[in-house]
C-alpha cells in the first residue's frame, strides 16, 4: 500500500493519491475487505482540508468494511476517532450539512453523530489502554459537548483530559530523565575503560623503559669490568 506522499508544494498528495486509489482498486478486484478498510483510512487522509464531505464517506465505507470482516484493532478504533473528528469539523459548517444525505441536517444532531463516534472510540480505546489516544478522544469529546451546551460534561471531560496530559507529559519527561542518566553511566563508564586502558599502556611502556634501562646499565657495567 502506497504511503502518503507529499510533493514540492505541502498540500500536493497526487503521488499518494495515485499509489492508494490503485490499491484500493486491487484489493476490491480481489474483493479484500480488510485491504480495501486499511486503503480507504489512509486513501481519506488526503481530503481532510479539500473535501470534509469525501472524506468522512470514505471513512465510514472503511468502517462498514471493517466491520464486515470483523476486524477490531487499533486502526479500526482511530478510524472511529477520526469520523467522530469529520463530524465535528462538519458541524462547524452549515453549508456542508444542508450540502448531502449522508449527515444529519441539523447542527445539533452532526454534533451528536460526532459524539457517538468519539464515545464509540473511547470505548474501544479504553480496551487496548492506549493513553495517548484516550487523552486526545476525550479532549475532542469535550469541545463538542460544549458546544451541545452540556457544560458540565465538558468540564469533567476536558478536566479528564488534562490530567491525562500531565501523567503522559510525566512519563515522557520520566523517560527521558531515565535515558539521559543511562547515557551519562554510560559515558562514564567509557572514561573509567580509556583511563584503565591509559593506565596499563603506561604501566607497560614505564616497564619496557625500565627494562631497557637496566639492560643498558648492566651492559655498561659489563665493559667497565673487562676494561
């Protein structure tokens, strides 16, 4: 499967649009449901800024695939984020939700769709413990149940949320502390082998000049004898 590809101008995904449109095509011709879900998610990745419409369609025929074939894996969850995420965006655009079929026709039921994927997302994520992900859904969950109007939800989401920021921002820095003080005992221990090692040359080099010394003077001592 072909990955995302960008041209010289940061927007430009015709490489990445050809490469997954001709795997897509592949695995239907091979009728790969699970091929077809894994090349529609990336494929829709492409028409997050250009088409919020197409790309939502693509990620919700990706999900049905899925479910096909039941499939329940991380990609499948952060599918399920991500349509909750196109939902919302949606919301934001009233000329997008009178525009098709395919969403609701009201800001206020686009905005619930969004929740239920987010609360679909949560759900499987809680499961696979991903930390990362439950802090980002329940962040993104929070911002549209304000602006449902339902406050307090909000809050202790959002709330949620940060906490979750915080341990992971503790960890990373945990980690990274952990690493750092790995390589200085490291590093250390380098200095402590090269001196050893400087130690022994010197300790032999001091002996063969002693050696050759006392060769010398013997051999001196020697001739001053028979002389």
């Amino acid at each position: 499967m072909g990955a995302l590809q960008k041209e010289d101008n940061p927007l430009d995904f015709k490489k990445s649009d050809s490469l997954l449109s001709k795997s897509f095509f592949l695995f239907r011709k091979e009728n790969d449901l699970y091929g077809q879900a894994w090349a529609l998610s990336f494929w829709s990745i492409i028409f997050e800024r250009s088409d919020l419409i197409k790309c939502l369609n693509m990620k919700l025929d990706a999900e049905k695939k899925w479910k096909e074939c039941k499939i329940d894996n991380y990609a499948t969850t952060t599918n399920l984020g991500n349509i909750g995420l196109m939902y919302a965006k949606i919301a934001d655009q009233d000329s997008l939700i009178k525009k098709t079929n395919v969403i609701p026709k009201t800001r206020e039921e686009v905005l619930r769709k969004a929740e239920e994927y987010y609360l679909k997302c949560l759900d499987k994520t809680l499961k696979y413990n991903n930390k990362y992900n439950i802090q980002l859904t329940t962040k993104r969950l929070a911002f549209v149940l304000a602006k449902k109007g339902e406050f307090e939800k909000a809050y202790y989401n959002l709330k949620h949320s940060f906490e979750l920021s915080d341990s992971l921002f503790s960890q990373e820095n945990k980690n990274k502390i952990a690493s750092l003080e790995s390589a200085r005992e490291i590093a250390l221990k380098n200095k402590e082998i090269k001196f050893n090692q400087l130690k022994v040359a010197f300790a032999e080099k001091k002996a063969k000049i002693f050696f050759a010394f006392r060769t010398n003077l013997n051999i001196g001592y020697d001739c001053f004898t028979f002389v």
